[in-house]
C-alpha cells in the first residue's frame, strides 16, 4: 500500500540520490505522521477525559509531541532542501539534523512533565473509570503504531534517513508504553489495585528514553562521524584501479547532509612521472568521482621514488619493523635522506584513534627499532591519526 502511494504522489521516486526527491519523500512521512498522530491524540486525550485516565492521557500527549515532531521533522526537510548560496555554500542539508534535535528535546520535556502528572495521580489516587471502549481504542492505537513503525523505518531505509529511523525506533516504544496502559487498565478493573499512575510513570520514562536516544543519535552526524568502512573500501579501491596511482593516504570525508559529501586525499605517483600526466591523470579521478558517485574530491598529489633499489629495500624494512609493533600501523611518505656518517628516515605514521600509546611513546619506540637496523639511521617521525584504513593490497588491480 505504502509503495502505491509513493508511486502516485513522489515524481521519479526510484532516484533517491535526488536531493529533491530525498525531501519529497521527507514531507510525505512527516505529513503521514502528522495526520496519524493528531488522530491518536484527539481519540485517547477524549477517552482519557471521560474515563479519568492519567495513563492514557499521558499517552495522548505522548502522541501529541509525536505530531509536533513530525512537523518539526516536516520543517527540516524543506529547509534542508535550500540550494547553496553565499553564506552556506555546502548547503542547508544539515537542518535535517537540526529538527531532529530540536525534536528530541520536545520529546524528553513532555516527557519530565508526564512523570510530574503521574507522580501526583500516585499520591493522590484516583480510581479511572473503565469502559470496553478504553480497550478498543488502546488496541486500535497499538495498531496504527505498528503501521507507522514500519512506515517510518521502511522510508528511513530508503533515503538513509537517521531523523526517519529515530522516529520509527520511538514508534516502537509507543507500541510498548500503550501496550503497557491497556495492561494497566484490565488488570486495575480485575483486581480494583490502581495501576494508572505507575503505568503513567511507564509511559513517562519511555518518552524521556526516547528522547535521550534521539539527542546522542541527532547530535552524532553535526559533530562529524567517521565514514562508513564500506565507503572508505570503495573508494580505496577505485583510486587505485587507476594507471601510475601507487598509494593513497590521509583521506578525509566530509558529508553537509545524505546527499552532499566532500573528500581529500593524497594520491602517490613515481617521482620520475612527467608532472603534466600525473596532473591529467588526478583530474580524471576528480571528474570521475564527481560523475560516478557524485563525491566532490580533491587530491594532493605526492610523487613517490620508485627507481631507487636502496631506498626501496629500507621502505620494506620499516614497514616490517612498523608492523612489528603493531599491525594497526602503517607509514606512507616515506624518504631517506642519504648521509656520509648518517642518514635520516622521514616518514608518516598511520594510527588508529584507539591506539594504546602516546604519540612520544610511539616515536621513541618506532626510533628504537629503526636503530637497530643501522645505528646510523635516525627517524623523522610524524604521527598520522586515522578512523580506519584498509590494507591497499586487497584493491590492486
């Protein structure tokens, strides 16, 4: 049914990569939303009224904040879909994670006001009154929670939307608070114990969860997060499918939203490559990437001597020695400068962020091991912090 109405209502819903189409499919979960939660609302909010109900009510507010979210969300998809201009030359992409923030404080407020209402129906009980209709409408709104769970995760996945996946995780925990009141309200008519304040400190704690969760997840990508390993492999191994690249290093990946991502690396070429065929070649990886996978990349190109037997046997060596140490490290830039009673090794070292050292422990080690090839070498370290990077051999073609 879903795929129906995306087909009838998103012009050319199968190019995601669109950022246009990316928001279409925005506004219409945030509509739905909207729609299906002020529905909600208007039925428990009456039943909670009529039936005495802090539980349910608490529910109803919960649904409430749902359809405030849902137009914040609404909001930040179409001011996510703002063309760059002077002032934000990445683009407005990021709004979208601004709304879910703002979302999720809503959320975790409503949440301190609910567990405030509950607390008091404690102290102050109050047997709700109970009606078959109470039942139905619990049972009916678990339903609609349902459907809107699987709605917002099946959107989510298909834009790679975090605010969308967010909201369909706190939809699943609705299902859970309301499933928790219609327990509430069969079991206080059974028994005559009032349930309904507990349960509305329940439903209280799920809002308040959900929001903490959606603020550590919303926060995460406008700090900056590292880049997924998949997408650091692809593009490893595309640049390196390419005639005179060697090696690359220090690469930096940037995203102003799902669809805006920026890259810098270094690409290594021999030395004794003309400079004029080095330059075509990195600005036909640069186009490339651009048209192929739609990644502005820019690449600093480091010429590599290759035609230099001694130099190159001492690189194997160190690398050798390096991954002695650990295999987490690995060094690039690598170059000797050639000396009548010693010689300097200068070179990078690649480090993961978890590494157990220091960067002083880590080059008084690294020096130590270099001398012990020959007393003569001395080591001109520079630590070189990366999330993650793959083995090279594994992309050569």
């Amino acid at each position: 049914m879903t795929n129906i109405i995306i087909k009838k209502l998103i012009t050319n819903y199968e190019n995601i990569g669109n950022s246009r189409v990316r928001e279409n499919y925005g506004k219409f979960a945030s509509i739905m939303g909207i729609i299906s939660n002020l529905l909600l609302f208007i039925i428990k909010i009456i039943v909670g009224l009529l039936f005495n109900s802090i539980s349910i009510t608490a529910d109803a507010v919960n649904n409430l904040s749902d359809s405030g979210s849902s137009l914040v969300t609404l909001l930040g998809f179409k001011l996510s879909g703002k063309p760059a201009d002077a002032d934000h030359p990445f683009g407005h992409q990021r709004m979208e994670y601004i709304s879910g923030l703002v979302v999720s404080f809503i959320i975790l407020f409503l949440g301190l006001q609910l567990i405030q209402s509950s607390f008091e129906k404690i102290l102050y009980p109050e047997l709700p009154q109970f009606s078959m209709i109470t039942v139905v409408v619990l049972i009916i709104a678990i339903l609609i929670k349902l459907w809107q769970c699987l709605f917002y995760r099946k959107i989510g996945k298909t834009i790679n939307s975090l605010t969308l996946l967010a909201t369909s995780i706190d939809s699943r925990n609705d299902i859970i608070a309301t499933s928790a009141v219609l327990v509430a309200t069969i079991v206080t008519y059974l028994t005559g114990f009032d349930l309904d304040g507990y349960m509305g400190v329940v439903v209280a704690i799920f809002i308040i969860i959900s929001g903490i969760n959606l603020v550590r997840e919303t926060i995460s990508p406008l700090l900056g997060t590292a880049p997924p390993k998949e997408l650091v492999d692809q593009i490893y191994k595309k640049i390196l499918s390419y005639e005179h690249i060697i090696g690359l290093h220090d690469l930096m990946i940037h995203t102003y939203g799902e669809t805006k991502t920026y890259a810098s690396v270094h690409c290594e070429v021999p030395a004794e490559l003309n400079c004029l065929i080095s330059h075509s070649v990195i600005d036909k990886i640069e186009r490339d990437f651009l048209k192929d996978l739609d990644i502005h990349l820019i690449i600093h190109l480091d010429p590599v001597i290759t035609n230099d037997e001694k130099t190159n046997e001492l690189k194997e060596k160190t690398k050798q020695t390096i991954a002695s140490i650990s295999p987490d490290l690995h060094i690039h830039d690598f170059r000797v400068v050639w000396g009548f009673d010693h010689s300097k090794l200068i070179f990078d070292v690649g480090v993961p962020f978890d590494v157990e050292w220091s960067d002083e422990e880590l080059t008084i080690m690294i020096s130590n091991e270099i001398y012990k090839i020959n007393p003569t070498y001395h080591a001109v370290i520079t630590i070189d912090y990366n999330h993650y990077v793959p083995n090279e051999d594994e992309f050569c073609v």
